[in-house]
C-alpha cells in the first residue's frame, strides 16, 4: 500500500513539474524539426488473409508545427519516409510477405492538453517509394513494383508528449486503399495498410 502511495504522490509530482516547465518552454511560435522512430505494420481487411504477421521498420522525416488558438491547437503537415507491409497466409496455404516503402504526407490537427499532453489526428497521402515480396511456397512467383497501387491514403490518430521542442509521440493509421492492383489483387488478396508508429521528435 505504501509503495501505491509513493508512486501516485511521484505522479502528481512529475505532472505539476512537467506542466510548469512546458509552460517556460512553449512560445507558441511555429517550429519545423525532424522526427525519427521504429514502426510496426500489417495488412488488414481480406477475408482470405489468415495469420497476419507484423513487419517492424522504421520512420522519420521532417514537419512544421503552425501553433494557433493561443497555442493550445496547431497544425502539424509532415514529410516521412515510411516502411510498411507484412506478411500473411492466404488461400490454399499460401505465404505472401510484402516490403513496401513509402514518402508520406501526414497533416494532423494537434491539441495540447494540459500544457504538456499532445492529442492529434487527421489523413495521410503516400506515394509508393519501393515494393517487393515473394510468394514462400512458389519460389519462382515473386511480387513486383507494378503489382503494387502507387498511391495509398487514410487516417491516423496519436498522443504523447511535448516539452518545448522535443516531442515522444505514439500513433496509429489505417490505411483505406487497397495496397495491390487489381489483378494482383485476385491472386494475393485485397488487403490496406494498418501500422503503429513510436517516434522522437525535436523542432527548432
């Protein structure tokens, strides 16, 4: 019980100094800056796909941050470069593992909470950088660029922390095209993009 105590009391503590020392930091000045993390994606949305594995990369590039309402919402747009895929079964046993890199726009309306908390959300343009992927149990049939729609698009929504120009920030996206083309599509299925995000931040 004492150790409960200690930890809420450690809480509050770190909260009412962490909110008064955002308060010193923030000038309410747009920023730019870069951001840099890992991410963990998947594909989603086929009644074929079966067993979907997550593929782990990374994700980073640059944003602004166009502070308005007294600082309280800004608008954030960014620049990423983005990995994503995922391998999965699908019909009569098959294995696709597919590696699909992306440059992405994101543009997210932010709200800082408390002075310190950020919560956003908002869409996301991409367009295809590379793609590749294999089929395991057909070791001649590989799936090409061509195969693969060259843009994709949906939302995203996230939460973390700012603390003047550094930012820890976690985010989710769907993705609500579908990743192959049609006639690849009939073969491997028609599955989007789904990925979680965990990424640094640091604007000047």
């Amino acid at each position: 019980m004492r150790t409960i105590q200690f930890f809420f009391r450690l809480l509050v503590l770190m909260f009412f100094g962490l909110s008064s020392l955002n308060a010193q930091m923030t000038d309410g000045k747009p920023r730019i800056g870069f951001k840099a993390g890992v991410n963990g994606s998947s594909l989603y949305d086929d009644a074929k796909a079966t067993d979907q594995k997550t593929r782990i990369g990374i994700t980073g590039g640059l944003f602004a941050q166009i502070p308005f309402a007294k600082g309280r919402m800004a608008l954030r747009p960014e620049l990423l470069f983005v990995t994503k895929g995922g391998a999965y079964d699908y019909a009569n046993g098959n294995n696709a593992d597919l590696k699909i890199n992306y440059i992405e726009l994101p543009i997210s309306l932010e709200y800082r909470l408390l002075g310190f908390l950020n919560l956003h959300a908002g869409g996301y343009a991409a367009l295809l950088a590379t793609a590749d992927g294999n089929i395991k149990q057909l070791p001649l049939v590989a799936i090409q660029k061509e195969q693969v729609e060259n843009l994709d698009f949906g939302w995203q929504v996230g939460g973390g922390l700012d603390l003047g120009g550094l930012g820890l920030h976690f985010r989710l996206s769907k993705g609500l095209q579908k990743v192959l083309s049609p006639n690849a599509s009939d073969l491997y299925g028609t599955l989007k993009n789904s990925a979680w995000a965990v990424t640094l931040s640091y604007g000047l």
